[in-house]
C-alpha cells in the first residue's frame, strides 16, 4: 500500500512540485526520510512505495523527482532491485539508503545506476543529498525539455525536407518515422502513411543486416554520423544498391533512439541504371540456381562466366580486422555491380570471391571485359578519406558452351585456376578452356563437400567464442561456440556459406564431431591453467537422429582427455525438438544421465513451446532472438511473460540471445533474464581461449 505525505506546503500536488519517492518496507527507513523532510525549505512531495514494482504505480516519477530506494540486505536480490528501479526512474536519480544492511556498498550501487548511497543514521548528510539529488533531477528534466523542444524543432525541419526530392527519413530504433515521399517510393511503398512504422532493417538485404545494426548502434552509442552502402530489398524482393547517410536524432524520450537517414540509389551517383534490375548481390546457392539453368538468351550473345577472387583476404582481415575488411570487400562487390550492364549477373561467392555471368556480342568481348576489369580493380582506391586500401585480383574467365548441366565444372575450373594465379603473385588474369571437364555431372553442392572433406581431414575448421554475460553477479565463465571453415587463404567463413552443403552431404555428424572434440580440448587446455569454463556447443538434427551413436563416441572422446560433463553444454534447437521429440528426448535425457548439461535455443517461437520442458530434460533456455528487439507486439510480450514464468516454475535459467543494444539489455533484465549474449556485448573471438596445445587428430 503506497503511502503520500506532504513534508512541505500541504496540497502541493504529487509531480507539479518536487517529490521524493522513498522505496522501502522499514517503518524506521521511512519515518528518518521523513523526519529530515520536515527541515526542508521546498515544497516536497514524500512518497512511500514498499515495493519497487509500485515505481511504475506513481505519476510523481514523471516531474521532478528522486527515488530513495533501501533495498534487500542479500547481495543478488539488492542488485536486482536496483537494476528494476533504475529502468523505471527515467531521468529521477536513485539514492540509495543503508541502515546498515544495505546489500551492496555505495561502489556497486553507482557501477548499477545508483546516483549516491548513503547512511540514515547520518542526518545532515542524508539532508545533504537529498537537496542535491533533488537539483540533479530538476536539472535533468530542465534537460529533457530542451531536447523535447528541440526535437519539435527537428520535426517542422522534417516536414520542409519532406517536401523536397531527398530520401529522408527518421528512424526511431529501428522504424520509419516522418519518411519524405521519395524515401517512401525507394523502400517500396506508395506514400508516407504506408512507411510510417515500417521497420527498416526489415527492408535491409539479410547479408547486410548486421552491418546496418552495428552503423545504427555506432550513431546512438557514439553520437557520431555513419555511412554505408548496402542492399535495399524491396516488397517484391528485389534489390538495389543504396547509400545511406546516418547522423544522430533528438531523442523525445530518454529511452528512445533517433536516427535521422538518407538513401542514395549507389548507380544513380554514376548516371547508370534505375535501380530495377532485380537482386543485387546474390549468394552462392543462387548462383548454382541459375547455373543450373543459364544459357544463352539470344542467338547473336556469346554467354561468359568470370571468376573474381581478391588477393591476400587473410592480410587484409589481419590488417583492418574483420568488419573494416568486410567493408572494403562490400565495396569490391558494388564496384564489380557497376560494371555490369543488360542481363549481367553478379554474385558473392566466399569472402572477396564473385562471380559474373555476363553476356556479349563475340568471345573476344567476354575476354577484352575480364582483362579490362582485372586491370581497373588495381587501380581503384577502395574505401573514404579516414580509411582506403588498394587491392588486386586474380580473375579466370571462360564461354560457357555443353549445355547448362556443365556451368557447375566450368565453374570449378575457374576456381582452381585463379586459385593458382592467386599462389603466382595475383594480379593477372587467365583464359580457361571448358572441353572435356573432369566432371560434367558435378551437382551444385559439390565444391564445397569437396572443401569441407579436405578441411576434416586436414583440421580446416576454427572456433570462435561469444561470451554468455549474467546478470545476476555468477562469475562462472560461460561461451557459445560458434564454428568456422578457414578456407586456403586463411580467411575465416561463416557456416551459413557451408552449412546448406555439409547438410546436403549429410555430413553434419562429422562436424559436429570435429566442433565437440575441440570444445573437448580447449575445456581441458584451460582446466590445466586452473580455469573453469563451460561451453555452449550446438547438436545438429542429423546428429540428434543418430543419439547413440554419438553419445558411444562421446564417451571414448571423453577417456581420451578427461573433463568434468558439467563443462559442456549442449544445444538443441527448438523447432528440431519439435520435428524429431522422440530422438530429441532420449538423447538428451541420455546426456543428462552422464552429467552434460542440455539447452533449448530459439525457445518460444510458437506458443506451444513451453509444452517442450515436459518432454525432455533441460538445463538452460535460449530464447528466439525476436525477443531481443526492443518493439514487440502484444502477443510476443505475453508470450514471453509465460516462457519467463514458466522457467521460473521450473527453476531453469533463461539466456537472451543478438542483444543489439543496451535498452533491449535492460528491458530483458527488468523481466527476469538471467544471462545475455550479442554483439553489444561481446563480438564471437578466436583467439579468446587460444589453444596451446595441438588437438588430437582425428
């Protein structure tokens, strides 16, 4: 029951003057706050909450005002009180009371969002603060005035540039808000109303997703303008090549990021094209669909594939790291776009690897394009005034001929010989002839089973590691393990280029073998340097379908380097449990009977997912990354409510997963999440439990 005393000037209304929100369930606590109170010379509002669920209860929070919080004297439940009250308090600065019993020292209580801390017995010093907390959270909302007007300001500017040819918008989070008619017709849709509320990153081609969230958080975090280029996908899933400008926005709310944007079409600012040539960048399995299927369109067009492969990715990745490199690699990318022209096609084959099929007038022209262009890429300056590099190429070119159901081994040709060009110095361009190709039947997965076989036998594949964060204080070192193919350049490639094939090929349990034994490793590298830690390591469907057999391997991998099972934990995806629940059970209920630990990942993406736990046996929840974003609707929001209560009931640890941004962090905090991970965390590192020691060989 909340209780409203005025200490000052009786029927002063609660939030029109100052107030002073005393969180706490001590009668003592209480009456010292307002017994000091009673000395002041401002009118001032005392609020009693017992609980710090009651904040969200009080009008008072939204003027002038400071919470006064006297929380829990155990260590964990102190913190999270803090951690509530400081997502409700707004722009009101915490003060937190000890009556010594306070569950944190006054250092926590600031690193947590505490504005002070200080001791009751102290009278004068409690006043002290008191009045001056009271005028850091006038200042803050003198503060949140000014920028409100600002913003207002912001939004009649808006609405001139509206009316001019620019694509511009705002972005709050990540959705469209005040869209000029030109930024509406470049995402796809007929008039501002139908953009208004659209999620941009929604529009954003999937391989560029990431780098568009991290250039969001760049602008909000460092309040400092980001440009990139990307594609665009539009409503009928076509792409195109755009630039955007992005600089910081005024915030209305101090929980809302603004973002102000323009698009630029990439081919406009050349004169060439209208941006309705259909999907820009493709990857490799679109590429090994239209291979299977191209051939010439017309009679008097010769049809020609090249090769592009980028010379020292690896030094390159080493020199800028990998998200500048992937960068500059984009940009090769756009410039090889560029040079297209009629029905040209260019797709992204691996890290600084593309292919072109292009069509010309005589084989004389395919041949004259390759060697001009591999000439023009030496000559270009890739990236902007802060950062550029030149790079070379090694590019291999040949006429398709034989029939559509060769263009797999022509392509495979080309491969190997700007491969060797590559070991030659690069920089050079090859001719290939395509009669009689060693394998005329080669399927479309076929280079790289043929990759993923020799990088097996041969210890091609690494790990890298993103730490799982607590929230709670548990300074237990938790990591997810995250797979990569090092390819014959030493670049590091995502499973999403290999993964499709290794399925198709059915060979997922040997590399879920390969992951689960270096997972092995590292755990008993770092167990002899006196470090626990415990890995998260993903469980394949094919490997959950055979369970015996892997949990018969398991166990004479485990003779081999002895750990404790605890250390692993493994991962079962959601919706594999639910096509296979049967197999899924029983291996993970045989897992936990030899005392591994199991974890459901993308947990709730329907709402019959909590039925999951009373089928097999689970240690750790992961939650589907939707719920990380910061909007969800309303059904997502319930549902997350009865995951949260449903884990609780079962005393089981829930993870959210990709957390973007420090909001969602604390939004997912407040409901009750135990452990994060993500980018704005921590970025997956390779080097991050370095082996010392050489792996068994397999």
């Amino acid at each position: 029951m909340n209780q409203h005393t005025t200490a000052s000037q009786p029927g002063t209304g609660v939030g029109k003057t100052l107030a002073i929100l005393a969180v706490t369930a001590d009668d003592t606590v209480f009456e010292r706050v307002r017994d000091v109170l009673e000395d002041s010379d401002d009118p001032v509002d005392l609020v009693r909450a017992e609980d710090p669920t009651q904040l969200g209860e009080q009008d008072a929070i939204s003027g002038v005002a400071v919470v006064a919080l006297h929380c829990h004297a155990d260590d964990s439940r102190a913190r999270r009180e803090l951690g509530l009250v400081h997502g409700l308090a707004g722009v009101a600065p915490i003060l937190v009371l000890d009556n010594a019993d306070a569950g944190v020292d006054a250092s926590t209580a600031r690193e947590d969002g505490a504005w002070d801390m200080v001791a009751t017995a102290d009278r004068e010093l409690l006043r002290l603060r008191l009045r001056q907390a009271l005028e850091v959270g006038r200042v803050r909302v003198e503060l949140q005035d000014a920028a409100q007007r600002l913003n207002q300001t912001q939004r009649r500017l808006d609405v001139l540039l509206s009316h001019g040819q620019d694509a511009r918008a705002t972005l709050v989070g990540q959705r469209v808000a005040e869209p000029s008619p030109a930024f509406a017709r470049l995402i796809g849709v007929k008039d501002i109303e139908s953009a208004r509320g659209i999620d941009l990153l929604d529009r954003v081609a999937p391989h560029d997703r990431s780098r568009f969230s991290e250039a969001l958080d760049q602008v909000a975090t460092q309040q400092s303008d980001a440009s990139l280029v990307f594609d665009l996908t539009t409503h009928l899933n076509h792409r195109q090549s755009v630039r955007a400008l992005l600089t910081p926005g005024v915030a209305e709310k101090s929980d809302e990021r603004r973002t102000n944007v323009v698009l630029q079409l990439v081919d406009s600012e050349n004169g060439a094209g209208d941006g309705s040539r259909g999907p820009a960048l493709d990857g490799r399995m679109a590429l090994h669909s239209v291979l299977s299927q191209t051939v010439s369109r017309a009679k008097e067009y010769v049809l020609g594939m090249v090769f592009v492969a980028v010379d020292e990715v690896a030094g390159l990745q080493d020199q800028y790291g990998l998200a500048e490199s992937d960068l500059l690699l984009q940009e090769v990318g756009l410039y090889l776009i560029q040079a297209l022209r009629g029905e040209d096609r260019v797709f992204r084959f691996a890290a600084g690897e593309y292919v072109m099929i292009v069509e010309r007038h005589s084989a004389n022209e395919i041949e004259e394009f390759a060697q001009s262009l591999q000439g023009a890429l030496a000559e270009e300056a890739f990236g902007d005034e802060h950062q550029s590099a030149a790079l070379t190429a090694s590019l291999a070119y040949c006429v398709l001929s034989g029939g559509s159901s060769q263009n797999d081994a022509h392509l495979q040709r080309l491969m190997n010989a700007a491969y060797e060009l590559r070991e030659q110095g690069g920089n050079a361009c090859r001719k290939c002839t395509v009669d009689s190709p060693a394998d005329a039947s080669a399927g479309a997965h076929d280079v790289w089973v043929q990759r993923l076989r020799d990088g097996l036998d041969q210890d091609r594949f690494s790990l890298a590691y993103q730490g799982v964060t607590s929230l709670a204080g548990d300074s237990q070192p938790y990591f997810d393990v995250l797979l990569r193919y090092v390819d014959d350049r030493g670049a590091l490639v995502r499973p999403g280029e290999f993964l499709p094939a290794a399925e198709h090929a059915q060979m997922m349990p040997d590399i879920d073998r390969w992951v689960v034994q270096r997972a092995i490793d590292v755990i008993w590298q770092q167990k002899a340097k006196n470090t626990e830690i415990i890995l998260f390591v993903k469980l394949s469907p094919a490997t959950i379908e055979a369970g015996d057999t892997f949990t018969q391997w398991l166990a004479q991998a485990i003779e081999q380097r002895p750990i404790d099972p605890s250390a692993l934990i493994f991962s079962f995806r959601e919706d594999d449990v639910r096509s296979n629940s049967r197999a899924s059970g029983q291996l993970a209920q045989a897992l936990a009977d030899a005392g591994y630990r199991v974890a459901l990942t993308h947990y709730g993406s329907t709402p019959k997912a909590v039925q999951i736990l009373d089928r097999m046996p689970a240690h750790f929840i992961k939650l589907a990354p939707d719920f990380a974003r910061q909007i969800l609707g309303r059904e997502q929001d319930e549902r997350l409510a009865h995951i949260i209560a449903s884990a609780r009931e079962r005393g089981i640890p829930l993870i959210a997963e990709q957390i973007e941004d420090a909001n969602s962090m604390a939004r997912l905090w407040q409901a009750g999440i135990n452990y994060v991970q993500g980018h704005f965390i921590q970025e997956p590192d390779t080097e991050a439990l370095a082996d010392d020691t050489a792996a068994p060989t397999l």
